[in-house]
C-alpha cells in the first residue's frame, strides 16, 4: 500500500475513532500481544467521541468528557490512542496535552503517547521529540502536531493562544485534579472558536473533593460528560490485589474510594503531609532546644529493600543518625546502644513489630531496658474516634509538629516519605494512612525516614530537672579548702 493509499484509509475514520483504533495497530501483536483491542472503558469513550462527531447537531459544539478512575486502567494509554486518532483522520490537527506536574507528563504520558505513535500503521509520516510530536510533511509541520505542555499559573500563554479555526483541537488533561483553577479557565477560551471540532478530556484520580475536576461532576455536570471506573471492573488488573486493599481498608474507605472506586474522597487531599510544609521544614533553623528532652528512634527494617533508619527529635529538631540496610537484630540493637551512649537521649522508642521485636529484646537483654518503649503501629490510637490506628495518630502529631515550625534534614529522600503518604477516612471518619505495601506498588520508596521520626511522637516525655545552682564560695573558703 503506498503512503498515500494509507493516509486516505485512516481518514476514513476522521468521525470513528474507535474504528481507527481497532484498525490501525497490530492488536494482538509485539507489544500488544495480550490485547485483542482497546479495554471496554476505553472503547466506550472513543464511541462517546464517536457519536459527537457524527451527529453533525453537535459535530462543532465542544465535547467535555471527564473520566475519573481508581488506579491502573491504562489511562495513559487511551491518551495515546485518541492522540494517534486526532492527529492522523483531520489535516492540521492541533492536541494539547498537560498533567498535574512536568515529571508526569514528561516521564509517565509523553513516553506512553510516543509508544503508540511507534506502533501505528502510519508511524512512519510522525516524528515524536521530548516535548511534541508533528507530522514529518514540512509544509504542515508547523500547525499539524501534539504539543505537552507543563503549566504555570504566571504564564499561561500556551494555554490561551492554543486556536484552530476550521479544523480540529483536542485538549487533554491528565492526573486533572492536581492541575489549577486558573488552567482550567484560561482553556476554557479555547472553546468559543466556531465551526471546529473540539474535545477537551479530562483524565485523573479524583484525589481532592474540591477544585475544577471535581466541579466536573458537580457543579459543571451539565457540561461535561462524566464516567467514574472502578479499577476492579477494568481487564488486566490485578484484582486479588485489589480485593485484599479492599480487605485492609474497607469498601468505604477514603483510600479505596480514590485509588479503587474512581470516587471522590471526604477529605481535600490524599497526601498526608503538603509539600509546602515540608519544603519550609528543610530550611528552619530550630534555636533553644538543648535543654528539651531528646528521643531516640529506630525504625526497624521488615524487608530486604527497606531500611533501619535511627534517628533523634529534641524539641523542634530532628536528626537522622544512620541509616542501615542488611542489618540483623543484633547488629541493629549494637547501633542503638552505640546511640544511646553518644545521644543520652530521655527516651528511647524502638519498632517493635517484625523484626523489630528481635530488637527490642536484645537492647533490653545488654541491659538497657530503662526508658525503653516498644511501638506497635497497629494497636489502637489513644484518640480512637480521630485516628484509625496509632501509626495514623503519631503521623498526625508529626504533620502538626512539621506545620508549627520545626527543622528537618535538608533530604530528598526524607522529603520523599514525608509527602508519598496518601490517606482516607474510615467509615467512622478516622484517619487511615496508606500501607507501606500500596506506596511501593505506586512505585513510592518505604517511608522508613518519616516512620523514624513519627514515632518520636508516641511517648511523652517531661523535660529535664532544672539542675540546682551550685554554692558560691569566697576567696577565704575556697583557700581553706585547697589548703585542706
């Protein structure tokens, strides 16, 4: 078939994007091996596409879709496959697309959307690049391509100047809840342009119950056509692993009500611990702490990619001591003890589930069982009614500490933990963090730093006795006595 032969048969399904996906890459195939065609969710927002552009009532009214789901349905994909639809069935499409942050975009949707154009009947007429990918022709190179874009609410030029009068604009949004009011309305400008086919899709977790993503299925309902997905009703999930975040957390859950169920949770935000917050707390300098008590924590590894991390807090100071991989119990306790010695510290709170038991009772057998505590996470929070367990209560007395003005290490990998932690509500509207085991299927590090210094929380201890001033002597009796 020659090239021209191929470029008219795509444009046949200029009004049937599922058609041109189903047609136009090799299911079944290389990397599509396990796949027969586009999961039943993506297929039915390409035929939502589908029956817009055919109804030619509605062909030059924009099209709003937001699609709010749990976590892996291929998502990124389908921004692949409609990208691929849009540009290759209408001359001089123009696509748009931008994500919650740059690194999404740029690591996560620009590679997944170039994958698709790889596999194509027609790669051979696209030239994809970091930040776009336009059509190879030089006379429409210009005006024919798909542009990602990072936002800023200073400059929202790309934004506003995205026009193609006549032809074709798909706008997409993906991760939408993370991006800003203003964006969402600086776009929305786009859509007054007339006789031009017009998508705007929204793709995202649905991590905040307020802002515009969430207005899309709310107060903009009207406007937007919605669809929420349930992970577990999605081909190729895993759904004994969905099944058991179920079991963990409960069907109402915040956690599983964003991550699984594509709902909107009761609280804001998922992420325990703003960023902002933590990004202060790198460049505080605590000043008079040295006479407040200093805890000594020790987060003990469970598995061969996590670490023990040991570590202070006095006052509005915290510190990390070491971190330690491929440690036993014994050599763990050696650390701590080493600690103990150099850090005097007023209390010494050890993880006590796990392995962390090994090592409690080795700190207590060298016989350095005074002020020594024992943390267990799961056991029930002293404020039941607020928090779900006393993980959760400790964390939440680390996000205050950390709120009021405190000093961390300057760390990314501190930084990290701190802000990786989602969180929801329980059916009885307790706080319930995020299981270690879930952050890393999100690709997240164990937050060992953070747990170290959250459970510098979970002991109270009274500051130090003021030390009784000693006695002045005069000339006379100190003379006396060195005469003695």
């Amino acid at each position: 078939m020659s090239q021209l032969e191929l470029i008219e048969e795509i444009a046949e399904y200029t009004f049937d994007p599922l058609g041109c996906v189903e047609t136009i890459f090799p299911w079944g195939e290389g990397e599509l091996e396990k796949s027969t065609g586009p999961r039943t969710w993506q297929a039915n927002i390409l035929s939502a596409i589908g029956s817009h552009l055919q109804n030619e009532a509605t062909r030059y009214q924009p099209l709003l879709i937001a699609v709010a789901s749990g976590h892996d349905i291929g998502k990124s994909a389908l921004v692949g496959m409609v990208t691929k639809w849009a540009l290759s069935t209408c001359e001089d499409s123009r696509v748009m697309i931008t994500a919650n942050t740059g690194n999404q975009l740029i690591s996560k949707t620009q590679p997944e959307v170039s994958k698709w154009f790889r596999m194509a009947e027609d790669k051979d007429l696209w030239e994809t690049k970091v930040t776009r990918i336009d059509v190879r022709d030089p006379a429409h190179k210009a005006n024919w391509r798909a542009d990602f874009e990072t936002w800023s609410e200073r400059n929202t030029e790309a934004f506003q100047g995205l026009h193609n009068i006549g032809k074709r604009i798909l706008i997409i949004f993906d991760e939408a809840s993370g991006i800003p009011d203003l964006i969402w309305e600086v776009t929305e400008g786009v859509l007054a342009d007339a006789d031009t086919e017009i998508i705007w899709l929204a793709f995202g977790n649905p991590t905040k119950n307020t802002g515009r993503f969430r207005e899309c299925f709310g107060k903009f309902a009207h406007r937007w056509k919605t669809f929420q997905i349930d992970s577990r009703t999605v081909e190729g999930t895993n759904k004994e692993q969905l099944d058991r975040q179920v079991a963990d957390y409960g069907e109402d859950s915040d956690i599983v009500r964003v991550r699984i169920r594509g709902v909107f949770p009761r609280a804001g935000s998922s992420q325990f611990i703003a960023s902002d917050i933590v990004a202060l707390a790198r460049k505080y300098r605590a000043e008079s702490f040295s006479a407040l008590p200093k805890i000594l924590s020790v987060d003990v590894a469970r598995f061969g990619d996590d670490q023990t991390v040991i570590g202070t807090r006095q006052g509005r100071k915290a510190r990390i001591l070491v971190r330690l991989r491929g440690q036993d119990t014994v050599q763990v306790a050696e650390r701590t003890i080493e600690f103990i010695h150099s850090e005097k510290p007023d209390a010494t709170v050890v993880d006590g589930d796990g392995l962390g038991a090994g090592v409690v009772d080795q700190i207590k057998f060298r016989g350095f069982g005074d002020r020594l505590f024992e943390f267990h996470g799961g056991a029930t929070a002293n404020d039941s009614a607020a928090y779900y367990n006393r993980s959760a209560e400790c964390w939440g007395a680390m996000r205050d500490w950390l709120a009021a003005g405190a000093e961390i290490p300057d760390d990314n990998e501190l930084e990290a933990n701190l802000t990786g932690r989602e969180y929801g509500f329980t059916n009885k509207s307790q706080i319930q963090l995020e299981r270690k085991e879930d952050m890393k299927a999100r690709g997240l590090m164990s937050p060992d730093d953070a747990d170290m210094l959250s459970m510098t929380f979970a002991v109270n201890v009274l500051p130090k006795p003021k030390e009784e001033p000693r006695p002045m002597y005069s000339n006379t009796m100190s003379n006396n006595w060195m005469q003695g």
